[in-house]
C-alpha cells in the first residue's frame, strides 16, 4: 500500500459561522498533521467570510476559502472548485456543520489505498445539545467524551459505541457494487486523481439532494471500489433544520438514469 503523502480536507459550507468555528477547532487538534483545508463556501455572508479569514491569519493549519456568489444550493460546483486547487493526493469531503475527533485524519489515512474511495458515518446530535456546543463557542474533544455516556442516555446523541471501539481495516468493508445506502456527502474520501478522471461532482445537480450518492456511483462506475469508513472516522453531525426536498426526487432521477444506462450497456 502506498498512503497518502498529503491530505487535502474540502470543507464546504454555508452560513453556519458558529458551526464552522468548532469544525475548524477539532481539525486543529488532529493528531496527524499531514494536511490542508480547502474551504468550498456555497455563498457565505460576510460574517462566515471573517471566521475564516482570522483562521487563516492566526493558524498553523493550511487554509484556502473558495467563495461563489448565493445562487441556492450549488455545492457540487464550489467543490469542483476547490478540488481543481486541492494540493494533497488524497481528498477527505467534509462538512462544516460536522466535528471530527482527533484521529480523523489518521484513521481517512490509515483507510486509504489504491483504488478505493471511502464513505464514513456520522454520530447525530440532537437540538439542545447542538445549541450548548454553539453558545459555548469552543470544542474540547477529551470533555465530550467524558459526557457521551450521558448524552446517549439522555438522546442527545444517537451513537456511543463508535466514539470508542475503532475496528482496523479489514474485507468486511468493501462493498460488492453501487448501493445507495450510507453514503454521507459529509464524510467520503477519494484519491485525487480518481476524481478528476470523473471530472469531480456533477453540477447539473443543483439543490439539495443525491449529489453525494451521484459521485459515489460514477466513481464506482470507473472501478473504483467503496470501501466502509464506520467504526473508524465517524464525525459528530449537529442538528439543523432539514433543508428544503423539492429538488432530491428531480435529483434522484438522474442519478437513477445514469445506473440504467451502465446496466444496459452492461448487458448489451
């Protein structure tokens, strides 16, 4: 195996500012160092354009903010942007409005390998716990883990376990094909050059929904075998209102009719 030399974290975002900040504390606090960050701001205010650019004024971490203009939900696109700049092999997708434990990097590294992408899981946190974290204002990973027991027994989180058993890489992640079960656009990794053969996200997929799946299927459409990233590189997702589903049925009928069209090509 030969593992990533430089990671690259494409982080896109939007009008969370308070989120973002905790986001951007727990990479500070990464065990593995190896990286950069790629921020792909879907059309911030300028509030979310500060944040960002007293991070990179007063950080050791590589940071570079990719902006486009708020013309509604157009992620695939400022992601694009932002992979064409990206410097590391290797491509860690994640989102601001998700914090990482410290061996989040380390354990993407430890996954990585030729070949493979990796789709990861998330640990769900409820309305008041998310407030608490946000008002505070700082992220302190040892504290939380000190809690988590409490916050599963009282709902605010929906997972315990995977915070503390991290399973090896093994067989038993890889998938057999394309399904479109966990697939977390908030957490998925791919080699670079794998994602430029597909030519990144596909960004007829405008508004909310299956862009993530889309990427997943082209990606394994090209060879590219999936490989399970749960038990290992779970983020902490904090609750927010579920965006607007007017444009994921639309969505997912593309994606659905680039799996036809491979299937009868595939039997043709």
């Amino acid at each position: 195996m030969n593992p990533p030399t430089l990671i690259t974290v494409v982080l896109a975002t939007y009008n969370w500012p308070q989120a973002l900040s905790l986001c951007l504390q727990s990479l500070a606090q990464q065990t593995d160092t190896q990286f950069e960050i790629c921020i792909a701001d879907d059309g911030s205010t300028a509030e979310t354009t500060d944040l960002i650019a007293q991070w990179m004024q007063r950080s050791t971490l590589s940071i570079r903010h990719f902006w486009q203009e708020d013309q509604g939900f157009r992620k695939s696109r400022i992601l694009n942007q932002a992979v064409a700049q990206a410097q590391g092999d290797y491509l860690v997708f994640l989102d601001g409005d998700c914090i990482v434990q410290p061996d989040f990097i380390a354990r993407h590294r430890a996954l990585a390998c030729p070949g493979f992408m990796v789709t990861g899981a998330r640990i769900l946190l409820e309305q008041s716990l998310t407030q608490a974290l946000c008002q505070g204002g700082t992220w302190d990973p040892a504290a939380f883990m000190r809690h988590a027991w409490r916050y599963r027994r009282q709902g605010q989180i929906n997972k315990w376990l995977p915070l503390h058993i991290k399973l090896p890489d093994h067989r038993g992640r890889h998938y057999k094909g394309f399904v479109w079960r966990r697939i977390k656009g908030c957490n998925m990794a791919a080699w670079r050059d794998d994602v430029q053969r597909i030519g990144g996200f596909d960004e007829a997929l405008e508004g909310w929904g299956h862009e993530d799946a889309d990427f997943v299927f082209r990606l394994q459409a090209q060879g590219v075998r999936r490989k399970s990233g749960s038990w290992s590189t779970e983020v902490l997702h904090l609750w927010h209102r579920t965006a607007s589903k007017e444009t994921a049925q639309r969505n997912a009928e593309i994606v659905r009719a680039k799996i036809l069209a491979k299937s009868s090509r595939s039997l043709s």
